[in-house]
C-alpha cells in the first residue's frame, strides 16, 4: 500500500497528472484539491529583472517561503560541509561563516574577491560580477549576511558556490595555483535560496528557494552566450541574471541534486515527493526544463534530503588484463551513468529509489513515528477518502552515497548517530550504527559525507551540541575492504563503537571547529527550531480553523487593502 502511495490521489489520476506534466512543464499534485487543501490559487507578476535580482516573483509579493508563517522563518543554522571532487579540500559553513580547507595538510584555504572579472553587462551598473559584487560585505568581512543554506563544489572543481538566508548566492572560483578561491559572482534570488547542484561538467548552477522555483546560472559566462528567458516576464534583461529552470508549484524545494551522466535533475519538496526531470540538450539549459521523466512517490512526510547512489562496481577478471582502446578509454572517462536515488524524510524514513520510473525499491525505518496513523486510516490516505496528514517523526536531516554505491549513511534529527546502510542489492540494510564522540549534551549530526575518492574510507559528519549549538566536526576511518565481487564485511566496521579517527584528522576538525564556534547563534539558539520542525506543517482540526487561518495571509490582506 505505501508503494502505491501517491500524495493523496489514485495511481490512475497520476498517471493522468504525469501526462499533463510532461506537457506543460508544471507540478501539479500541490494544487491538486486532494493534495493542498486551503490553498487558493494565486496569482503573482515578474517584476522587471534587477541586476542582483532574476526571474521570479516581484519583491511585493511574499510567496510560502516568505509570508505564510510559521515555524520555517526561525530554522536555526546547521553546520554543513561539501567535499571536493578530488577530495583535496573540505568546505565548511555555519550561520553566516564559511571556510575551505586542505585535506591532507589540515591550512586553511582564502577566500577573497577576485581583483578583475570582464563585465558582462556593458554599461550596466552594479552587475553580479561587478568589484562590489565581489567583494566581502563591511564591516566585519563576511561573505553573507545570514545563514548560510547551502554549500557545494562542482564535480570539476573548478568552482565553490555557497547560498544564504540573505538571499544571495556566491560562486568561488579556484585559483590557477590552487592555492585560494576567488569570489567572481553574486547573484541575489528573490526568495530564500535553499540547495545548490551542477549539470556534469559544472557549466551550470542551479538554485532553488522557497517560493518553490529552481533557476539556473552559468558559471563562466561569456559574451556571446545565450540570454535566458523566464515564463512571464519574457527575455531578461540583465544576460548574467539567472534564469528560470522548474516550478514546482508553491511548493518549498528542500533539495537538488543531478545523478552525474543521467542528464536528470532531482528535486525534493515539502510535499512529500522527488521529481525527477530532464535537462534540454537540443537548446540551451537556461531556456528552461519542461520535460519530467518521473516522480518518486514514498515518503508519508516532506521529503528533507536526497543523494544520488552509484551502482556498485563489479571485477572484470579478463578486461583489466587487456590494454582499452582509445574508444574505450574515452568511455571510461565519461561520467558513469546514475539510474538509483536515496531520499530522508520527515516520516523518519530513508528510501531508495529508481530514476527512470520512479519505483521505490527499498526502505528503512530509522525513527519511530509519533501517532503513526492506522492501517484503515492510511488506506483512506492512499485512496484520497481522506485528508492528506503526514506522518510525523524525527527527521533524516542529511543522507550521502559512498563513491562504490555499495552504502548509504543517513543522520537523524536529534540523533548523536550517524546510520550506515547497505545498498548493493538494492535494499536499504542497516548495517551499523555509529555514536560520534562528542563532549557536552544535546548533541545532534546535521550533515554527513563520504570522502570522494573510490575507496572512501573516510566518513566526514557535522553537527551541534549544548543548548548554545556549538559546532562539532569529526571524521571516521570505516573499516571495510572493497575488491570487486569480494564480500565487504559488516563486522569490520564500528557498529556500537565511537569513530575512530586519525590523529591527523583530529587536528583538521578542530580547526574546522574553531573556524566555525564564532558563527554559532549562541543564546539565542533556544528560539530557533530545527529543520525537521521548520518543514513540518501545522495541522488544523476542522474547516474553519483553516479558514480562519487564510484570513491572515498577507495575499488575502494585501487583497482587501487594495480593494479598499
């Protein structure tokens, strides 16, 4: 039955819905009548496009992300972390702090604004490459001015982007010499930016908000580049402005993420659901993505967090022995296509999940829900008999696929855990359950990351502890051998046993602490949530609670004011 489940309507009605979708481009399960009761359609305008600003609402209109309430306007900062492709450096961030740092000699890395990036905009003031633009912020020196959200190198590692609370997106690019990383863009979204994600070779960069849309930049722009268009407000008018992607109808983008060589992007949202849609190779990427290839239907709550799963490698006996031909060896150096996704959710589920089709292949259960609701009621749920109620339980907050697509490791709100899992059948197998030794109480993983290179013995995990949110970083040497076909063994690993690190991994994460402690919210922690809470939504019990409650939208005031 939870297979079937598809946010509230039949499978028959979806497999009608998909078909719309395909054709016009749009999420329509949110406005579905079943799917978002009390919400009301809504109209908004594109306002013109400013130079930090792009496609999207107009800055008066406040969109979910914005004015709707609720807990997700106080979220507290989590300490994140992105990985670089070769595994050189570690990117950290903590409310309005960020830091790169050397893997292997533990130096912190500059960041600084690079002294001279040719203007795109000719005779445009203020543009996102522009030296002000560039530039920290004064006084203190910072590159954002609120929590930093999102963080990620592109698979090339060329570039670091970084998005904040502030509404602004940064992208670092790396230094010939490897030796800093220079800020060349600032972009400013109309909403509040909340993940981050590249195409294959990190020509694009894709960013979702709160409002539910996803644009998309080029890094490296040049002159003659194409110009991106938005649905409304037609072509920009700024050519380094970024341009509409996807919409995914009001509903809040939790994540994205593009599984390398499928030419898919992946994107979560606060509706319970994943979906999974094709980036255009006949036009250009900023001229938008229309095409859906599939939703990942599962999660009996908002969907938090999402990884792409390699398949696992398998031992060639005779081919290594063989020298590859030239068409062979350009083979091996394209991106190995991605065809399985692991998702956490709010339902204190982890699912995986595949690309094509969208069929959930496995799950597991790694909290307990609160007042799970019956088997009848959830059959009424599934049916659409019934009013949609998500099922509440501690959230999976961060989940990350090991280089061999042989594990996935999840971490769980309020958890000082992390959850490795074993995927190599396509099942999800809990295989071990790691305590992180830290000092203090109330202690919590809010991210957790595999070094990327092919052996990954390294697992990286952040988090907070104390009622001031300190920020924590450690690292795990796992204990698992990877030879082709042979069998990896579980009882090498530190089931029940605190990470055991090198000491020279100690030393990294303590700088990575020390970098990040100043930028801890401190006291005023107590009066922030956490980002499970931040996404749930509140229930109402009858009909007039929840017209009483459209009564103090500020689309609804906005309204009568006008009319008025």
């Amino acid at each position: 039955a939870v297979e079937s489940f598809c946010g509230g309507h039949s499978l028959a009605s979806e497999r009608v819905y998909r078909g719309v979708h395909r054709l016009v481009g749009t999420d329509l399960t949110s406005t579905h009548p079943r799917m978002a009761k009390g919400k009301s359609k809504r109209k908004h305008k594109d306002g013109p496009s400013g130079a930090e600003g792009g496609a999207g609402p107009s800055a008066d209109y406040e969109g979910p992300g914005e004015s709707w309430g609720g807990e997700h306007m106080n979220q507290a900062p989590a300490p994140l972390m992105a990985m670089h492709p070769s595994g050189a450096h570690i990117a950290v961030a903590y409310g309005k702090g960020v830091a790169v740092f050397d893997a292997s000699t533990g130096a912190q890395i500059p960041l600084r604004a690079a002294a001279n990036v040719p203007s795109i905009g000719e005779g445009v003031a203020h543009t996102p490459a522009s030296p002000e633009m560039r530039a920290p912020l004064e006084p203190d020196g910072l590159w954002h001015a609120d929590a930093i959200r999102a963080i990620a190198f592109d698979p090339t590692g060329r570039f670091l982007a970084t998005a904040a609370d502030d509404k602004a997106v940064r992208l670092f690019a790396r230094t010939p010499a490897g030796d800093a990383y220079e800020c060349v863009r600032r972009w400013r979204d109309r909403k509040k930016p909340t993940a981050l994600a590249y195409d294959d070779d990190g020509k694009h960069l894709m960013i979702s908000n709160k409002y539910g849309d996803v644009h998309v930049v080029l890094t490296n722009r040049a002159p003659n580049d194409p110009v991106g268009t938005d649905h409304e407000h037609g072509a920009l008018r700024e050519v380094d402005d970024p341009a509409f992607l996807l919409g995914h109808c009001c509903a809040v983008v939790t994540d994205l993420t593009c599984p390398r060589g499928s030419n898919l992007l992946v994107t979560a949202d606060r509706d319970h659901k994943l979906r999974a849609s094709n980036l255009p190779t006949s036009v250009p990427l900023i001229h938008g993505s229309w095409d859906i290839q599939s939703f990942l239907f599962g999660h009996l709550a908002f969907v938090s967090c999402a990884a792409a799963v390699p398949e696992p490698e398998h031992h060639r006996d005779d081919a290594e022995e063989v020298a590859p031909s030239t068409e062979s060896a350009k083979d091996d150096r394209k991106p190995k296509k991605i065809e399985r996704l692991a998702s956490g959710g709010g339902d204190g589920a982890v699912r995986l999940f595949r690309l094509d089709d969208g069929e959930e292949l496995a799950s597991a259960q790694l909290s307990t829900p609160v007042d799970p609701p019956s088997p009848e009621e959830l059959e009424a749920i599934i049916s659409g008999t019934a009013p949609r109620i998500p099922v509440n339980a501690p959230a999976v907050t961060s989940v990350d696929a090991h280089p061999s697509g042989a594990f996935v490791v999840a971490a769980v709100e309020g958890a000082p855990e992390v959850v490795l899992m074993d995927v190599r059948d396509s099942s999800l197998r809990v295989v071990a359950k790691i305590p992180v030794p830290v000092l203090g109480d109330d202690a919590e993983v809010t991210c957790v990351r595999f070094e990327p290179s092919p052996s990954g013995r390294r697992l990286w995990v952040a988090g907070t502890v104390g009622a001031d949110a300190k920020p924590f970083f450690r690292c795990a040497r796992l204990g698992w051998e990877m030879h082709g076909k042979e069998e990896t063994h579980p009882g090498k690993m530190i089931d029940g046993k605190e990470m055991d690190a090198d000491p020279a991994d100690d030393v990294l994460a303590c700088k990575m602490r020390d970098a990040m402690a100043p930028h801890a919210p401190g006291e005023d922690s107590s009066l922030m949530v956490s980002k499970g809470t931040a996404l749930r939504k509140k229930q109402y019990d009858n009909v007039a609670e929840i017209a009483e409650r459209k009564k103090l939208r500020r689309d609804v005031t906005k309204g009568k004011r006008t009319a008025e």
